[in-house]
C-alpha cells in the first residue's frame, strides 16, 4: 500500500485554504518524485475549527492548522526527517479514533 498524505477538503478546512495546501503538496511531492505517496482528499477528521488538517498515513502524524509556509517542514518529514511538533496539536483522544477508522481502511 501507498502512503498517504490525506488532505481534509470539507467546508470548514476548505474555506482555510486546505484546497490551495493540497495542490502545493501534490506538486511538490511529484516535483520531488516521491512516487511512493500518494497526496488525496479527505472528507473530515472531525477537528473541524483546527483545520486545515493533514493527515499522514501510516505513520499516523496529524497536522493541524497548516498553512502553506509549513509545507517545506511537512515534505521534510514526509522525506524522512523529524516530525513537526509545533503543528501536533489535536486531541490523543480524537487523533486515535481517526487512527482507528484508518486502520480499517475507510479512506
Ligand atoms: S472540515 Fe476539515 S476536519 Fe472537518
């Protein structure tokens, strides 16, 4: 399987520019050949006023609140470096049941 970049595109992450985040990233990842992740929408993570959310897959990282100035941190770790902490700010609770649902493979 892939990994996964899922990208939040519903209203609330949207209208904080997730549509804009998620075409920079394809870009970039495909500048940079990443060819084993794939960058996709995604219909809600529940973390609605957090938003725009990112979520890598399987690694199970949540980014949230991203702007497109986070982006060379986030293609960092995507590349192998450190995860971005700073952007670590979703409830365990909420990140596990997400975790969850993705690990049945509701995508
Ligand atoms: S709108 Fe993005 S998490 Fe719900």
């Amino acid at each position: 399987m892939k990994r996964l970049c899922l990208v939040c595109q519903n209203v609330d992450c949207k209208n904080r520019g997730s549509e804009e985040i998620m075409n920079e990233l394809e870009r970039r990842v495909a500048e940079k050949g990443l060819a084993d992740l794939e960058v996709r929408p995604y219909m809600c993570f529940g973390a609605c006023q957090e938003g725009p959310n990112i979520v890598l897959y399987p690694e199970k990282s949540w980014y949230a609140g991203v702007k497109k100035e986070d982006l060379d941190d986030i293609l960092s770790h995507i590349s192998g470096g450190q995860e971005v902490k700073m952007l670590d700010t979703i409830d365990s609770s909420l990140k596990e049941l997400i975790y969850q649902l993705l690990d049945t493979g509701v995508f």
